[in-house]
C-alpha cells in the first residue's frame, strides 16, 4: 500500500486541539467556543499552506506595473477610450487627460491610492483586483514572487474572501455619487454589462445549461 504522508505540523496541532476541546464537550464541559475557534484555525492554516505554485512561466511585475496593466485591460474590456477614462476621472475631481491615461498605461506614470480607489469606484471592482496578478502573472517582491494567493492574503487577511463587486455595489455607487439608475459615466455600466453577455454565452454552450441567463 502507498504510505500516507504526513499532516504539516501546523495542522496536526489545530487537529489536537479540535480533539481536545471535543473531548471536554463529550464530557458535558462548555467548550463550544474553543471548538469553533479550533476549526477556524484548522482553515485558515490549511488555506495559507495550499498557496499555489508560481509557474515557470509566470511574468513577474512591480506593483505599479501590474495596475497599469490592468487598468488598460479593463477599460479595453468595458469598450472605452482613454479619453473616455480620462473625462470619468475628472468626474471624481481628478485632474486627467487623455494623456494622463497614456502615461499610466504605458508606464510612464506612477498613481496615488486616491487615484487607485478612484478608478476601483469606476469599473466597481474592489481595489484589490486591481491589484492582484492573474494566473499569469506574479508581483516582483526582492524576498520572492507574490502570487494571486499571496497578494489576496497580504490585503484581506488570512482566509480573507474577495468579492466581486458589480453595478449595484452600493459602496462604489455612494462614492462615485451616481444618482439611482444612472451608470452610463462611468465604465462599469459596459464592463459588466460585457462581463453577463460573456458568461450568457458560456453558459448556453455548457451541456445541460441552454437557456440560463448566466445571472450569479
């Protein structure tokens, strides 16, 4: 028979510590507490050691490198044009121009949080996604490359789960101070408008799925 491989060490001791606080409940002692935050543990651990691997084939950026990159992406993916950004930045009192979007697309401009949190509030994305390197990418950190994982992490916490925002987002929608019913000054209202078409028509290919409208 294969031998099983060890538990982490880490995991082991939370495992104990879940043994040892349901033999004190079997035993009529009051130990719910310590049982739940002894899974809790358990979790968190087990989600921190399953990072995954860097591939070889990773392109690493600097963080300001990958938001520019990602920026571009996004604003091809909602169909608009850097003048378009540009005008929708200056909606939030931010002084851009055309060029100005030029600039950090192509690298040649660093950008402020505030202007980070600006454009998070105009494609309604969490700003960690503009943050985060894709399955391609990793950021350039001088102890090691950061994964999607690790950035994830490092910004919402240990077993931190990110959501995904949308339209009706009602953070991003208070402060960009778009009026109820109203998108179409920013580029969230085409990005995900793209986003739902996209996964309609993945779902009708799906087997089993025709007809879903891909909704989540």
């Amino acid at each position: 028979m294969p031998r099983k491989s060890a538990s982490p060490p880490e995991i082991v001791a939370h495992l104990n510590e879940i043994a040892d606080a349901l033999t004190c409940l079997s035993r009529g002692e009051d130990s719910e507490a310590a049982l739940y935050r002894a899974v809790d543990n358990a979790v968190r651990t087990a989600s921190d050691l399953a990072e995954p691997e860097q591939s070889e084939w990773s392109v690493a950026y600097s963080f300001a490198q990958l938001i520019a990159r990602n920026v571009a992406k996004l604003r091809r993916e909602a169909g608009w044009t850097q003048e378009q950004l540009a005008s929708a930045m200056s909606r939030l009192d931010f002084s851009w121009q055309r060029v100005t979007v030029a600039e950090i697309e192509t690298r040649d401009r660093r950008m402020t949080l505030e202007e980070v949190v600006g454009l998070s509030v105009l494609f309604a994305l969490p700003v960690i996604q503009l943050l985060q390197p894709d399955e391609t990418s990793v950021i350039d950190w001088p102890t090691g490359a950061l994964t999607a994982h690790a950035v994830m992490q490092l910004f919402v916490g240990s077993g931190g789960v990110m959501g995904h925002g949308g339209v009706a987002w009602k953070a991003a929608s208070k402060v960009a101070g778009v009026p109820s019913g109203r998108n179409d000054f920013r580029p969230a209202a085409d990005l995900w408008r793209s986003r739902s078409a996209e996964a309609r028509e993945q779902s009708v290919g799906r087997p089993g799925r025709e007809g879903s409208d891909g909704a989540h």
